[in-house]
C-alpha cells in the first residue's frame, strides 16, 4: 500500500545536493567559511552568515552569557554550536533551492488503474493549468511556515516604519527587517536614494519596497521546501 511522503533527513539531503544550483550554493558557502578562518579580521569574516541568512541572524536573539567571550572550553563550545548552526542554515537554503527547481513529482509508486487521471473506467480528469506565477507565489501564503515568516517580517517592516514616519528618534530600527528579509534585504539597503535630492521619504519607499520582494522571496523559498518535505498535510 503506498504511503505519502514523509520529511527525513535524507529527502532534505536529496534537495540540497540534486541539482547543480543547490551544489553551487554550497560551494559558495565553503568558500566563505574558507574566508573566515583564513581572514578573521577582513569583511570577508561574515561571508558564511550572509550566505546562509536569514537562519544564521537567529542566534542574535538568543542571550549569550559573559563567560563564553573568557576562552577555554565554553568559547571552544560555542564555536562549534556557531559553525554547527551555520551548516544546518547552509543545508536548509539549499534545500529550498532545490526545491524551487525541482520539477513536480509525477506519483510513480501509484499503479496506472490506481491513479485517478488514468483510471480505466472513466476519462481522464482535466485539471485547468495553474499559472507559473500564480503558483509560484502561492508558494508563500498556503502554508503555515511561510505564513510565520510573512508575519515575522511584517512586524520587523511596521515597527521600522513605525519608528520612522512617528517616532521622534527612530534609531537603528531599520536592522529588524534587513535582518528578518536577509540576505537579498542587503541589497535594499545599498539601493535607497540619498536625501539630498529634496525627497526624504524616497529612501523609505525604496527600502520598504526592497525589503518586501526580498521578505516575498524567502516565503516562496520556505513555502516550496514546506511542500517538499512535508507533503500535502503541511499546507493549510
């Protein structure tokens, strides 16, 4: 009798290792670590976080204890936990990599007079094509998980602008959504326009805007490895 799919280890290791994009990707992130450990002190340091956000920023919310920055064996533990934690983000992007490319399953454990389209008793059931866009997007709002990062990055984008269209000293409240929206956020943040042109608020219009298709985005990144690795009872 066959069984639905189920998420295991191995299928997250199948989608981050079956196509040449995902491979990419971790070679990319190899790379990177590479440049840490070579040139702690350059920019290059914070490469591996940047490729594998937004999971790697979650540890900023995570209190830290004193005694971890005294050396010994709690900064020797934490350095594993960090690299351990940056690998996992790695392996999870690119799982949704893969699963963006990946082409929809075609069911072949189900016998031909056990598939609804070729049953022999009645015709085929014509579905209407889906929209590629459509579809896609759908990816971001039918299910729960990419339905929690939506929120989360909605929240991070109202407080931001929150703090700046009301508050008198917005302050650095624009870390919450580059943060939230990482790593495509990055590049919303080189993009706003300077204020000297007589239009302050476009420097805001542009970072909301590039921090809302690269929030749009992850969900779809999210929304697809939810599909992947959960089946259908992972869509709501």
């Amino acid at each position: 009798m066959p069984t639905s799919p189920r998420f295991g280890p191995r299928r997250l290791l199948a989608l981050a290792t079956d196509s040449l994009a995902a491979r990419a990707y971790l070679g990319l992130v190899a790379l990177g670590f590479a440049a840490m450990f070579l040139a702690p002190d350059s920019p290059l340091a914070m490469a591996p976080m940047v490729l594998t956000a937004p999971l790697s920023f979650l540890p900023v919310f995570v209190p830290v204890g004193a005694g971890v920055a005294g050396g010994g064996a709690a900064e020797v533990a934490a350095a594993v936990v960090f690299v351990g934690w940056m690998l996992l983000c790695a392996l999870a992007n690119a799982a949704a990599l893969g699963a963006l490319l990946r082409r929809p399953d075609r069911r072949p454990d189900l016998a031909p007079d056990r598939r609804p389209d070729l049953a022999p008793d009645r015709a085929p059931v014509q579905t209407p094509p889906a929209r590629p866009r459509r579809a896609l997007l759908a990816a971001a709002v039918d299910n729960w998980p990419a339905r929690i990062y939506v929120a989360v990055v909605a929240a991070a984008l109202g407080t931001f602008l929150y703090a700046v269209l009301l508050s008198p000293d917005p302050g650095f409240a624009g870390i919450w959504p580059l943060l939230a929206a990482a790593p495509l956020s990055f590049l919303a943040a080189a993009v706003p326009l300077p204020a000297e042109f007589g239009l302050p608020w476009m420097s805001t219009l542009v970072f909301t805007a590039g921090i809302v298709l690269a929030g749009l985005v992850n969900a779809v990144l999210i929304g697809r490895l939810t599909r992947r690795i959960g089946g259908p009872a992972a869509r709501g």
